[in-house]
C-alpha cells in the first residue's frame, strides 16, 4: 500500500517538467480535499498514512490527466467561486478569479427584489453567486449552449439556489424578455488571432464558443448586450460587463456611442453602465 508521501512525490515527480512546484501543490491539494476530504495541514500530518486502493488507483488517473494538460476542475469536475462549489464538465467555462470580483462589484448595487440577469451564464457562477448573496433577488441567466444550462441548472439544484436558466442567443434574442434593473455578462471576447499565445490546458479542454470571437468583430457580443440592455433595461438600470484588458478604450467607445451613460472601468477590466 503506498503512503500519502508517496501520492505526493509521485504528483511532483511526474508534473514537474510540465507544471511550477507552486502549480502542482495547489493539484495535490486539491485532489486529496476531493477524494480523502483532507485539507493542505490534514496531508502534511498524514504522510506515513496509508492511502486505499480505489484512492491510489484515483491519483494516478489525476496525474495522467494532468500530464495531458487536462485542466484539474475538469478532472474533479468542480471548482470554487465566490465560495461555492460550482461543477464544471468540458463544455462549460471554468470560472476564473477575475470574474469572482466582478460579482464582487455588482453586489455594491444590487438591492432586494431586483430582476438581474447574466448573458452568457456558462456554469452560471455569476448567477448563482448573485443569488446567494439575497434569496429575494430574481435572478436569470441566460446562454446559447444547452451544455451549459444544464450544467447551470443541476449547480443550481446542488446549491439549493433558485435561478431561472434559458437557452437564448444574445446576438438575435427572443423578445419576450420582462426588463431588468441589472444585466451582468462575461461574453466571449477574446480575438481568434490571440489564440497562439494560449496554453494548451485552455486551448485543448475549454470550447471555443466560450471564449472566441472573430478578429473582424472583437466586440460583437458588447454591442449586442448593450443593444438588448436599452430596450430592456428599467430606468436608473446598471449593466456590468468583464472586458478584454486590451480593448478597454474601444468598448467604452462603442457603449458611449449606444448611448450608454455614466460609463465606469475598474481596474481595466470591468466596466459598469450606469
Ligand atoms: C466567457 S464565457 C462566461 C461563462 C460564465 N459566465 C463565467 O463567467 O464563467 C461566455 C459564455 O457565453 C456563452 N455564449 C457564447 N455565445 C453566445 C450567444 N450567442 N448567446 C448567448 N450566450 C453565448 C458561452 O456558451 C459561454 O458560456
């Protein structure tokens, strides 16, 4: 029988010509919170401990994948955000950190009874994040992948937080949309020309429809929210976005020239309307 030490030399043995020290003991930590429910300090004092077979047989599947660049969310189909488990399978977007303050920034604003919704919901974190934060805030998220509103819709049964999930496409919505006091979307914004400077862990696992958009429209899925947000949007409404750092001046252009008012970037990523 191989002890915790063991699992943990053979994950860095293995991962260490692909991946930082600092990368694989995030991995290690991980995986042995999700199969042996311990945490970073439980692992260090359990060293000489004896790890079953079904959980040996478990890491070595973990380091396999990850030698593949397989993204370690995928392999134990969850990840954390804004302090839920939210699952991930391929087909949906892993929530990144960034987008974790742009809820953060919404919550400034949102108020009890609110209708908000989140355009490209994806795992629907941001819905579910939202959500958490007021049982009385009606919240709806909305994506054209049916992949991914299933997903949304069993994290959303996992979580016992109730949101409303529809399969819709932005760029030519149905119109019978009630109107909203905030709209949030994280769309796809990066330029298919950036993709040779992204690493395969991203470019193998994560779909392309969440994340691409054409070097010809870079900020297609800005003017299409933004379009839908003046006919829908209650008066005094807020719309968040998450932004491509590059393009901060040319979105805040084409929303001023919609005719977006009170326009706000934070920390070149993010920008409200209000
Ligand atoms: C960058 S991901 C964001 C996912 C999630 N909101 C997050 O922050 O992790 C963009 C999402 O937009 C969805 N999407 C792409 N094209 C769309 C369209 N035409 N209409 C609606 N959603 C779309 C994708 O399926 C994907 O889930």
């Amino acid at each position: 029988m191989e002890t915790c030490e063991n699992i943990c030399w053979q994950y860095k043995n293995d991962l260490k010509h692909l991946y930082s020290l600092k990368e694989i003991d995030e991995f290690i930590r991980m995986a042995f919170l999700k199969l042996s429910d311990w945490n970073r300090i439980d692992v260090s004092l359990n060293k000489k401990t004896k790890i079953n077979k079904d959980a040996v047989l478990a890491h070595k599947n973990i380091i396999n994948r990850l030698s593949n660049y397989e993204p370690i969310q995928y392999i134990l189909q969850e990840t954390n955000f804004y302090n839920l488990v939210i699952n991930v399978k391929e087909g949906v977007l892993i929530p990144r950190p960034e987008t974790e303050e742009l809820v953060h920034w919404v919550l400034d604003f949102v108020k009890d009874n609110d209708h908000v919704l989140d355009v490209g919901t994806g795992s629907g974190c941001i819905a579910l994040a939202v959500k958490s934060f007021s049982a009385s805030i009606n919240v709806t998220g909305l994506d054209n992948s049916s992949n991914a509103i299933s997903i949304a819709q069993q994290n959303s049964r996992n979580l016992n937080l109730d949101v409303s999930f529809e399969i819709d496409d932005i760029l030519a919505p149905r119109s019978h949309y009630k109107s909203w006091d905030i709209i949030i979307s994280n769309p796809p914004y990066i330029p298919f020309s950036d993709k040779k400077s992204m690493h395969d862990n991203v470019l193998n696992f994560e779909p392309d429809n969440a994340l691409f958009v054409s070097d010809d429209e870079p900020l297609i899925f800005y003017n299409a929210v933004a379009k839908f947000a003046l006919k829908q949007l209650n008066d005094g409404g807020l719309i968040f976005f998450e932004i491509h750092e590059k393009k901060s001046d040319e979105t805040l252009e084409l929303l001023a020239s919609l005719g977006s008012k009170k326009l706000k970037l934070k920390r070149i990523c993010k920008v409200k309307i209000g």
